[in-house]
C-alpha cells in the first residue's frame, strides 16, 4: 500500500516501519482519529475527510509512543447525500464540489482503512483515540459499519475519550476538560489546523502526554 498525505509524505510500509508485528494479542494499540464533515451526524451528512495516525501500545504495564507520527492513513471522500451545512464546510475548508467528481468512494476506503489498522495493529487490539470521542467515534464506526466489507477494526467499543481521560486526571468537571483548557504539559507541539492529518498527530501527542501522566501519577498513590 502506497499512501500519501496532501503530496507531503510517502507511507509505504509503514505499518512494519512504525509499529513492529509481534505483539501479544492482549496489547492494545492506539490510532487518533480525526474527521471532516459537511454537517452534524452521518447519513443525512457525509465524511468529507479522515486521518488516523498511529499513537502508541500499551501492555497493561508500559505505555509505548511511536518514534514518530508519520504512519498514518488519510483519504478525501465522495459525499453520499446532497445535504449539507455551510458553517461545516467553512471550518474544514474542504471543496465539496471538487469532492462531488473527484473523492474516493466510501465502499473502497472504508474497507481500506479496516485493512490498514489491522495490519498496522499487528496481532494487537486496535483501539480508537478521539478528543472528545463521541463525534469522531460517531461517524468512523458508521461509515466501517456501512460500507466497509470487513466491518469496524475497532469492534464495537474499542475506543479511548482523551477527554475524559483528562477530566478524571484533573478532577474537574467534563465541561471544564476541553482541548482549550489543556495545561502546557499537556499540549502538542503540532499545529490544529482542520486538516484531519494535522489534528489526529496533534491528538496523538496530547493522548501521549495524558497517558503518561495518568501513568506517573497513578504510582504515587
């Protein structure tokens, strides 16, 4: 599989390059999600782009990043209805027309997608990233169970809530754990820049980051 992100980087192999293919089956391993839409909630509306980039393992015992966050999987889409919202497309900056004639078909990219996370997993448990998860965990597992011939790689509820994570670390409140409330330490050096490539490295990072301290923190109790 020969990948390309916006022209930027070849990703051909990256699957053995990045991740290895000898975990144990009870390893997780991390991909961060991120999706650009023409609106609110899959059906009516449709994925215009998605990124999912490798974020790490983690073996009950340690927490592995990647040494860097390169492999990653990203495609544009064909919209599947006429609707959209305008405020949507103004965020993700997205040429819908151009997706209309050009964009892969769903069919094709979903089952591609579901064939790259598990070959990237290894023998490991895929496990999807999201901050906060409930939007982007909303429309990848619609579109895998939709039109994906191999169904979800993340089962039906493999999935981490940064966002949570964050809230029970802090002790705070959900409404207060927001990505623009995110101590220093916390943050990613990447940029958030709407391009979902861009979003799910920066959130690979921060995921990274929590993990880390939920880790160190943990061992002083």
């Amino acid at each position: 599989m020969n990948l390309k992100v916006d022209g930027r980087t070849d990703l051909n192999g990256c699957a053995i390059d990045c991740c290895g293919q000898d975990r144990e089956s009870r390893v997780d391993a991390y991909f961060s999600a991120d999706v650009e839409t023409d609106g609110p909630i899959p059906g009516p509306f449709s994925i215009l782009s998605f990124a999912l980039v490798y974020a790490g393992s983690f073996d009950g015992k340690r927490f592995v990043r990647p040494k860097d966050y390169r492999c990653a999987f990203y495609k544009e889409l064909r919209p599947i209805s006429d609707a959209f919202e305008a405020e949507a497309l103004r965020v993700n900056g997205l040429d819908r027309d151009r997706l209309c004639r050009e964009g892969e078909f769903p069919e094709s990219v979903m089952t591609e997608a579901s064939q790259w996370v598990k070959k990237v997993a290894g023998a490991g448990q895929p496990v999807l990233v999201a901050y906060p998860l409930s939007f982007d965990w909303t429309w990848l597992y619609w579109y895998f169970i939709r039109f994906s011939k191999d169904g979800s790689p993340f089962d039906y509820s493999r999935c981490f809530d940064i966002k949570t994570a964050v809230a029970v670390k802090a002790g705070i409140p959900i409404s207060e754990a927001g990505r623009s409330r995110l101590r220093p330490s916390l943050r990613s050096a990447h940029p958030h820049t709407h391009h979902a490539v861009d979003d799910a490295t920066e959130q690979a990072e921060i995921f990274a980051n929590v993990f880390e301290l939920e880790s160190s923190v943990g061992r002083t109790r």
